[in-house]
C-alpha cells in the first residue's frame, strides 16, 4: 500500500506539465462558458438604442436626391385675447395682388363723432415680429377709440409673399401694401378720409415715417422705436407732418441715436414735431413708460386729427413743438446708412444677430 501510494505521488510529479495544462483548459472552458451565458443579455439590452442610434442618424443623414427638409416657422403668440379685449371687429380688409390683407378695427366711442357721424383714424403698423400677443397694439388702438379716433390694425404681413416678410430688401413691396391699406381706410364710411394717421412701433414705426414723408394723406405719425429708412433718406425728405417720437434709451435694436439723428431731420425739413427718451427702456416699453406712451400718442393724435386741428392750423399758426427735444450736445448728424444697416438691424430684432449699440 504504501509502496503503491509513493508510486502514484511519483507519477503526479512527472505529470505536473500535463496536469498543469489540463487545468489551464479546465479555467478557460469555464470562462467562456460564462462569458457565452452573459452575452445575450448584455446584446439584448443595447439592441433598443443601436436601433434608435440608427434611426436618428438616418434621420440626420438626407438621402441622395432628397428634397431638403422644410424649416417650421417659429409659433406666433395668439393676438386672440388683446383683439376680444379692445373690442376689435374683424372688418373684410382688402385684397392685393390676389392675396387677402387682414385689419381689425376699434370704432370711435359714438358719443365722440362729428356731425356726418364720421370719426379721424389711425393705421397701427406690428413690428418685425408680427402682432405677437397683440399687447402692444391693441390697447393703444382702444385708447384712441375711447377719445374718439377710430383704429385700424393693419395685419400687412399678409400682403407679402415672401417668407422673411420683416426682410430689409422688402420694404417697398411693405409699402406697397400700406398704401392701398390707407386707400381702404379712407374709404370706410364712418372715416374722415382728410384726418389720417399713422401708428407705428419698430418696423412699422420706419414704415410709418417712410410713409408720412412722401404721402400727403398722411396728416399724422407716432413713431416708437423706429427711424426713418436709410434709403428714403438717402433720396431727401423734403416733407413731414407733425411727428411723435418715442425711444428707449437702452434700446439694442434701433439704438437711441436714431431718435436724435430723426429730430434732427424734423428740425431741418421744418415739420411740426415731438421726441420724448424713455430712461432704462428697451425696445420695448414696460410699466409706467409703456402707459405714458399711450396716452402721449392719443393726445398727440387728438391735438393733430381732431376737431380742433383747424382752429391750431389757421387761428393761431403756431408750432407746438418748436423747442429744442435734445441738448445739442447729445445730437448727433444725420448718417447716410445703406441697405446693410436695416438689414441687421432687422435680424438682430428677429434673434438671428447679436443686437449692436
């Protein structure tokens, strides 16, 4: 037995390679075996994200001779609530070059009409972003009906094909429209047609002085946050009627200097005019100046469009506005700006381009 025994431990020895070898293969079978049982399960689970890996990348990836893929226009607010809040009516608008133009109308208190039951009016131009929630139109549209001026909110986007209607290089095809806008104002029964105005903020405010430099049906213009057009000026303003001119002084779209360089064009054309510089105003007016904006331009408008236009004009022949609005220090010279200029300007107030001062 022992003999035996000594015989066995003796052969384990000489085996110890071999044995060694076995138990190599005994670990590595044992190993895969594991690693054989795991890989389902850890294949299993990515398979949902390779396949949405795969389909985002398809997505992103057109194919040969795909159409590209249409840009959604942003979402505009919904003017809805402020529209039903001034009472605003729906009127049938016009129609230019086939396409529907749409105008909301805020009528004159009744009380306030004269004796042909007629009423002034005043065209409220949007900005470069449409009517948005209609915030700032609409209640200044029913400021001016409660004094008796009737408002006409002039959705003019609607008169232009292209898709970057605010473009700089679309102003006359803009203008186009707001002038046959003027032509269906006046021909409203329950208008004056010889007492028109014109409303405008930002982009509408350039249109509204663009407009009121050349078209002598325009008897009135409140300009906010606008200035006149670089082109319109760069052909001469030879004519303007009485001019309100309301800025922010921390405005980073149309900066304040074109406020000074537009009460400076009013002084040498003669016109009739008031500048008014809002402290810590933007382009857009908030809290108290937002409110005194509105009753400034309905007094403006009462003064320039109502019953007592005639008796200013011919009685008493006087400017009423005729004192310095800026320090001549703080004017600055008229600057003949190109097309380029409107053009960033426009795309910075459209988010496309840092605002510049």
């Amino acid at each position: 037995m022992a003999g035996g025994k000594a015989t066995t431990l003796l052969n384990a020895g000489g085996s110890k390679t071999m044995a060694f070898r076995q138990i190599c293969m005994i670990s590595a079978l044992a190993l895969m075996m594991t690693s054989v049982a795991a890989v389902p399960a850890a294949q299993a689970q990515p398979r949902a994200s390779q396949k949405a890996t795969a389909q985002k990348t398809s997505a992103l990836t057109p194919k040969p001779g795909a159409k590209p893929a249409a840009v959604t226009p942003r979402k505009q607010k919904s003017a809805e609530g402020a529209r039903r809040a001034a009472e605003a009516e729906n009127t049938n608008g016009f129609t230019i070059d086939g396409r529907k133009v749409r105008v909301d109308v805020v009528k004159a208190d009744m009380d306030l009409l004269d004796s042909n039951g007629k009423s002034p009016a005043v065209l409220v131009l949007h900005g470069a972003h449409g009517l948005g929630d209609g915030s700032l139109f609409y209640p200044q549209a029913k400021a001016l009906a409660e004094k008796g001026i009737t408002a006409f909110v002039v959705h003019y986007f609607d008169g232009v094909p292209q898709a970057r209607k605010a473009a700089a290089n679309l102003h006359d095809e803009r203008e186009r429209v707001l002038s046959e806008a003027i032509s269906y104002v006046q021909k409203q029964n329950y208008v004056d047609a010889d007492k028109i105005g014109i409303f405008g903020l930002s982009l509408g405010g350039f249109h509204a002085l663009s407009l009121g430099s050349r078209d002598e049906r325009v008897q009135a213009v409140v300009n906010v946050v606008g200035a006149m057009p670089s082109e319109v000026q760069r052909k001469g303003v030879h004519r303007m009627p009485p001019t309100l001119v309301l800025h922010g002084d921390k405005d980073a779209t149309v900066p304040v200097r074109r406020a000074y360089e537009l009460a400076s064009l009013l002084d040498d054309v003669g016109a009739e005019h008031e500048v008014k510089i809002y402290k810590g105003q933007g382009h857009t007016f908030r809290g108290d100046a937002k409110e005194d904006s509105i009753t400034r331009t309905v007094e403006f408008f009462e003064r320039h469009l109502g019953s007592d236009r005639g008796l200013l004009d011919k009685e008493l022949e006087i400017d009423i506005a005729l004192a310095p609005v800026v320090p001549d220090t703080e004017s600055l010279p008229i600057r003949q700006l190109t097309l380029a200029d409107e053009a960033m300007w426009s795309q910075a107030e459209q988010g496309e381009l840092p605002p510049t001062n």
